[in-house]
C-alpha cells in the first residue's frame, strides 16, 4: 500500500472520572497539572501509550506475523538472569535494518523514532505529531487514602497506609497532524492512519486498569486537507458552557461544548480542506452560535458544516 498523500488534523476528545490520566513520577505520580490555570496536562507520550498497547493487544502488533511495536518492553536472557533490552539489542532483532523495522513495526511507521543500528543511527520523525493534552476547564487534584493488604515486613501489627491522586472529573483535548511529508521517509500507509484513529478512539476505552478505569472516548474530529496546510490550535477553538462553576463538573450532563469557533475556520478555510470524518459518543452535546448543534457519526463534507 502506497504512503499516505495527504495531510490530516486531529481533534480528540475524552473525559476522565476519578482517576488519574497521566501521573508524574517525579512527583509522587500526581496527575500533571497546570497550576496557573489549574488544568490536567497530559503527555503526547500518554496517548502514543495508549495506542500503541490498543495495536499490540488487539490488532496483532506482537512479534508475530510479520507485525510488531519497536517501543516495548521485552527482555533477554543471560545465562539465569533475565534483563530489559535495550534499544539496540532491540535493532538486532530485526537484523540491523531499518528497512525492515519500517517494514514491520507500525509505531516507527507512525510515530517516528531512533533506531540504533550499529553501522549507523537512523532517526525518523513521525508523521504524527501530538501536542500536550490539556483539559478544557478547570478542575482539581484529590486525594485518596486508604490501607493496604499487608504490612510493611515481619512482625508488624498493621497494613501499610496507601495514598493516591486522583481527578474527580476533567474534558481534556488534544491536537494531532499527520504530516505526509514525514510519512514518505516512514513509509505510513493509509491503513496506518485507520489505525491510528482506530486505536486513539479504542485504546482511550481499554484504559481499564484500576488507575486509569473512568476515560472514556467523546470527539474525534479529523480534518482532511487537499494540499500542505493545516488550521492549528483546534482545541483552543472550543469553549465549554455550563450553568455550574468549573470545579462542579463531574460528567457530560454539565455542560456543552461550543464548537462557533471551530467550525467558522472550518468554513473560513474550505477551499483547502476535503472532508472532516467524525466519531462521536452520543452523549456529548454541542453548541454553535447559541443554538444546540449535532454531530454525527459519519464522514461530512464541507458544505455540511
């Protein structure tokens, strides 16, 4: 299949209940946050994560088949010790080739990456490209304590205590290209990109260890454009519109989000653009100028807007 032509511009949306989207282990896995604003922070690194283990656990991206994840996490064996390979004793499996980890690993396909291989070092910059997520209100960190199964050690008379930081409720958004140009050197494919969108969509609703249960999938908008070009900053195009304070939020019956922004650069830029493809939980509702708005899923025109 031959690499995509064309350039595309992401919007995704999600919500996250009582839980922690991204923890920072520099502090004490607190949920990234923005203190001026007092808004969640999430790392593009969070997201790739997240579609990377939805292609490797569901669309057969495990070592076999011809189909794999570069950036993962798998060990060796060195007489009766095992340990974590690194990037390089990785390369090796696929024979020194870049060629072949092209071939054959859809995350450097999409994502880009530095392959260590010993004749020379390849880097690669994705095709796709994701801002820092951010929460479109304002909200804020809990804290959650409670006791543990087991004692600290022998001869104890107590559990340990546990503590955890948590989100009670927060709308975050991010914004995504998919460069064409890049993709030429990484060779991403058409079917790449269904997949990418499968997996930011899908993956967000297989977040379901203890931390991360309550994240749930609301808005992907991808904008497909005729020529090299993109609008910018679509998540900064929306606004939120609630009858409650910011901190009172807690789920999609609380507020609306105000798509006048967007769709009127959606407009203003429709020479350049050929489609805007939809996905979207039937739960979220809209705005435009004042009035209620629907999005469907399904894949609009831009006269349709």
């Amino acid at each position: 299949m031959e690499e995509i032509k064309n350039r595309s511009e992401i919007l995704f949306l999600y919500e996250i209940e009582n839980a922690n989207p991204n923890g920072d282990p520099l502090n004490e896995n607190r949920p990234r946050f923005d203190t001026e604003e007092n808004k969640v922070l999430v790392s593009d690194v969070r997201l790739k994560r997240t579609i990377r283990d939805y292609w490797f656990e569901y669309k057969g991206f495990n070592g076999s088949n011809g189909k794999d994840i570069f950036v993962r996490e798998t060990k060796y064996s060195d007489g009766k010790e095992e340990y974590i390979s690194s990037g390089s004793r990785r390369a090796e499996l696929f024979k020194e080739s870049s060629d072949k980890v092209l071939e054959t690993c859809i995350d450097v396909r999409v994502f880009g990456g530095v392959l260590p291989i010993k004749k020379d070092t390849f880097t690669y910059t994705g095709p796709v490209q994701f801002q820092m997520g951010k929460s479109l209100h304002q909200t804020e960190i809990i804290t959650e304590q409670g006791t543990g199964a087991f004692a600290s050690g022998d001869k104890k008379k107590q559990t340990t205590f546990r503590t955890e930081y948590k989100i009670p409720y927060s709308l975050i958004g991010f914004n995504g290209i998919v460069n064409e140009k890049a993709a030429q050197y990484t060779k991403m494919t058409e079917e790449d990109r269904k997949l990418l969108l499968e997996g930011i969509w899908n993956g967000t609703k297989n977040l379901i260890s203890r931390s991360k249960f309550g994240q749930n999938p609301l808005l992907l908008f991808t904008v497909n454009y005729k020529e090299p070009y993109y609008i910018g900053g679509l998540r900064q195009r929306l606004k939120i519109h609630s009858e409650k304070s910011d901190l009172q939020i807690r789920n999609t019956e609380d507020y609306k989000v105000d798509l006048t922004g967007l769709l009127k650069e959606i407009k203003a830029q429709s020479d350049k653009i050929t489609s805007v493809e939809v996905q979207v939980d039937s739960r979220l509702e809209f705005l435009n100028n004042g009035e209620a708005y629907s999005l469907e899923n399904k894949t609009y025109q831009v006269n349709d807007f």
